[in-house]
C-alpha cells in the first residue's frame, strides 16, 4: 500500500469492496428471514407474511424497526459489561467470516478469478489471508463464545444452562469440523479460500467431471462438515441452546430490544455465511462456465445459486425434522463425526502420500482400510463396554 506515497486507489478499493459486501450482507439476511418464514409457512399449509411490501418481503424491515422501540431491559443479577457485549460478539464474526468468501471472479482458463478496479488487479473478496481457513474456523469458534456470555452473564439459570449446552456442543463438533478441513486441505495444497477455489476450478476427471473437493475428498468429508456446521449455527435439529420447552427461551431468554434482534440477526447471518463456507471448501465456489459476457458476472451468478441449494437445505431441515435428544447430539458428535472424520483424513493421507512415493495404490488401499477396520472395530468394543457398565450400575 505505502510505495513511498499513499496509494489512494488502493485505499478506495479496499473501501468499497467493506461497504458493499456489509451492505449485501445486510440485505441477504433480511431477505433470509423472509425466505425462511415464507417457506415454512408453505412447507406448513400457511400464508407466512404477506402484509409489508410486496409478498411480505418489508416484513424483517418492519420488524427490526419495532425493535429500535422496545425498551432495553438488564437483569438486576446481570454482569452489565458482559451482558451488553455478549451480542457483538455473536454478530460481528459473521462479517469477518463472510470477508475472506470469494464470491464472484472468473476462474476459467489463466483468468484465476482476478478483477480490475481502479487499474488495480483485485479478487472479488475482501481478504484472502495466508490462513484463510483458520481464520473461518476461529470466527466459527468466537461466535459461540456470544451465546456462551449471554447466558452466564443473565444471572439466570435457564440461560446459563443453554450457554453451557453452547459450550459443549462446540467442543463435540468443532474437531470432526477441522478434520473435514483437514481433506480439502490436503488435496488443494492451501489454507487460502481463492487458493481452494482455484484448485477446484481446474479439470477434473476425464475433462467433464467437475474438480470440486466434495467429489475429489470422497463425499465423506463434505457430510461431516454440513452436519458439523450446522451443529455449530445451533441450527435445527441442533438447537438445544435454545429449546424453549425445557430453556424458557434459552440463552437469550433475558434479552430484549436491540440487542434480542443482534443474536436474530447473527443467526441467520451465520446461516449465510456458513453456507458460503460449504460452497467454497466443497463445491467451487464461483468457479463455473462463462458463456458469454463478462466472466465475473458468470461467477457470481454461479455462486448465488450454489447458495441458494444450501440455503433452501438449511429450512428444509427446520421444517421437517424434530429436535435431537442432548444424548443423541453428543453421541453424534464424539462417537460417530470424530471417529470417521480422523479415519477419513487418514485414509486420503495415506493415499496422497502413496501418490507421491509411487507405491501400489490398491496395496495402499487394502492396508488403510484393514487398519481403519480394526480401529473401528476395537472403537465399538469400547463403546459397548462402557454401556455394559453403565446398565450394571443401574441395575445395582
């Protein structure tokens, strides 16, 4: 940026690639809640709004400035400066999250999804840090600490219940996350997310079969992650944080005002956000076919609809499926998620390195999976033993 003078166009770039992506974040959620109501309400046989704007779409609008007008209520028992920061803290990382998201750029042939703004070659993403995946997975990890203060700091029982829940439920999902990471890494040989997109936007098998890591990782990795994420959005069937029939109204049980619409807001942001996450590790992100015009455009029309599948997956769940027993979910997360995701990583480990040393790929093959066979096997020896126990001491 500083080559012995200011360099203002640089400035002024990095300015408005900020602002627009805030403001397109902003946007996107609103029209989210109002995606997700009114395909509840179809999913469920009802009209959903239908009063603000056209098909209700001014509907969050309204709400939201109905929140401006409430009175801001704070526990007596309440550790004020917690309380008070506990919503930026869910809120915020969703924006940084979202800053590292290539979201648009033409990755066909050299093009390497670069743009041009003001004479400056750019991508279309606000950053792309050396760490670009560690840094998605700390802005995931930082988010839950939101909902883990606001429950501890409401002086209230239910919502420290449902901030411990908060707790737990990141520590069971967040290392079958990073092992899911793990694959893509592996096989694109980068942490940056362009880098991950750009190895995903090169052929693929017999030139017709898309390069994407959710095909190249073996699917596995692509499950785990999808149900580890939304584990970690404390989205349905995983949103024990807040069960309102046995938490009240969970962690934010105690809020209300402008900061109640914060933690509204930071869900269904990091609903969108997350989402942008699968579409660049596991499916390409922008990268797509240009059929005519500019290619940025193509890529950002490609991202939009790769969005839009996950986004609509997302509601579907919330409206088909019941809510899992807290038993089930940790049973999920340290019993079934972990296990795969550490055998998967080192299955694709052991093949990539076969590759390299040009060894045998079936005798690879053949001794990966008779190990993992055997870890699995002694895993399922451990856990029966163990719920041998348990029932003996109810027993007794």
């Amino acid at each position: 940026m500083l080559s012995g003078h200011l360099e203002w166009s640089i400035i002024a770039v990095i300015v408005a690639k900020v602002v627009i992506v805030f403001v397109l974040l902003l946007l996107a959620t609103m029209l989210m809640i109002w995606f997700e109501r009114k395909l509840v309400s179809d999913m469920q046989n009802r009209v959903g709004p239908n009063l603000a704007g056209p098909f209700g779409v001014l509907q969050t609008l309204a709400d939201g400035i109905k929140f401006f007008f409430k009175e801001d209520l704070i526990p007596d028992r309440a550790q004020r400066g917690v309380f008070m920061l506990a919503p930026f803290l869910s809120f915020v990382p969703a924006f940084l999250l979202f800053a590292i998201v290539p979201i648009g750029g033409d990755f066909n042939g050299n093009n390497d999804g670069i743009i041009h703004i003001f004479g400056h070659a750019t991508f279309m993403q606000v950053a792309d840090p050396p760490i670009g995946i560690l840094f998605a997975l700390a802005m995931s990890s930082i988010a839950v600490y939101g909902v883990m203060l606001a429950g501890w700091s409401s002086g209230s029982k239910y919502p420290l219940l449902g901030s411990v829940r908060a707790s737990a439920q990141m520590v069971s999902y967040e290392a079958a996350m990073g092992l899911a990471v793990v694959a893509v890494i592996l096989k694109a040989g980068t942490l940056t997310t362009h880098g991950i997109v750009n190895y995903q936007a090169g052929p693929g098998w017999g030139n017709w079969v898309p390069n994407w890591s959710v095909i190249v990782t073996g699917l596995v990795p692509f499950v785990i992650f999808v149900i580890a994420g939304t584990a970690e959005l404390n989205r349905p069937p995983f949103d024990l944080v807040e069960a309102e029939q046995e938490l009240v109204g969970g962690f934010n049980t105690e809020y209300s005002s402008i900061r109640f619409a914060l933690f509204y807001l930071a869900e269904f942001m990091n609903t969108i956000t997350m989402s942008a996450i699968f579409v660049t590790l596991f499916l390409g992100g922008p990268a797509g076919p240009a059929f005519f015009g500019p290619g940025w455009m193509w890529g950002c029309l490609w991202f939009f609809l790769k969005l839009m599948v996950f986004l609509f997956g997302f509601v579907w769940l919330r409206a088909s499926l019941p809510r899992f027993r807290y038993d089930q979910l940790m049973d999920l997360g340290w019993k079934v998620l972990i296990p795969l995701a550490l055998g998967w990583t080192l299955l694709l480990a052991a093949i990539q390195i076969g590759q390299d040393e040009s060894w045998n790929p079936v005798a690879v093959i053949v001794v990966s999976v008779a190990v993992l066979g055997a870890g699995y096997t002694l895993l399922r020896a451990a856990i029966a033993g163990s719920r041998a126990r348990r029932l003996e001491q109810v027993e007794v």
